[in-house]
C-alpha cells in the first residue's frame, strides 16, 4: 500500500471559485482558505485531524467521493461576537483566518465509507478511514469450550 507523501507547502487563500469547482452554495463568495490538517497512517486506516475553534457545525460538511480515495472538508469559522462593537479597520494585527475553509485529502487507498467516522471534541475535527480489506497483523480468534 502507497504511503501519504510529506507535504510542506503553505497554507493558501485565494477568492472562491478561482482552484475550486465544487464548493457549496455557502462558500460562493469571499475567500476560500485552505484548511491546514495533520494526517496520520497506520496499516488499517488515515486518521486526519483539523483545528476547528469556533466553528459553525451546521456548515461543516466531510464528504467522501464515490471512488472512496478523496475526503474533502468544507467549513466555516467564524470570528466569535466580542462584547464590544470593534470596526473592522481598528484592527492593528489580523492574523486568524475567519471564513471558508475547504481541503481535499487524496487517500493511498480505497476506504470503507460506511465505516468512516467524523466526530468533533473542544474544537477539533478527527476524520478516521478504515482502508477497504484492512486488518490488523494478527486477528485473535476466540476459542469455543466444546461440551464433552
């Protein structure tokens, strides 16, 4: 089985539409950025982890494509409400990246999408994939007491 390659690029930002052919209706305008994520591998499964704080759970959406080899993830974080009015140009420093987010991870191999597992706990996102025919190195077979 291939292994995910190492990936060491930036995370990018660029208007909607401009790289993405299918984003959600709610995801039409503004900036789109890349969802930066942790992806581990094990001989059984991808376990790909995502930084969500804030995020709006009714707009997050984990997919599988029909061929069972690309997860995308679409989401949106919002900027949580401040207990007071600041305008958007009284911001000395902008560092956080509140809006869109979009990522598709290529798998190394075919899933098991009925089996796959999205959960969310203290704003992160855990994706688990169990690979298709996948087992563990050794499979424990119980042992029935026959009656004498």
């Amino acid at each position: 089985m291939a292994l995910l390659k190492k990936w060491r690029g930036k995370n990018k930002s660029r208007k909607a539409g401009a790289r993405f052919d299918r984003l959600p209706e709610f995801l039409d305008h503004g900036t789109v950025h890349e969802l930066p994520i942790d992806v581990y591998q094990s001989e059984s499964e991808v376990i790909i982890y995502a930084q969500l704080p804030n995020a709006n759970l009714d707009l997050l959406d984990v997919s599988i494509d029909e061929t069972n080899t690309m997860v995308t993830i679409v989401g949106v974080i919002e900027r949580p409400k401040l207990t007071v009015d600041i305008p958007a140009d009284a911001f000395v420093l902008e560092e956080c990246r509140w809006g869109a987010w979009y990522r598709e991870i290529v798998l190394p191999a075919e899933v098991d999408a009925d089996d796959a597992e999205a959960t969310t706990k203290e704003g992160v996102l855990v994706v688990r994939l169990g690979f298709k025919n996948a087992r563990s190195k050794s499979v424990r077979v119980p042992v029935i007491r026959g009656v004498d």
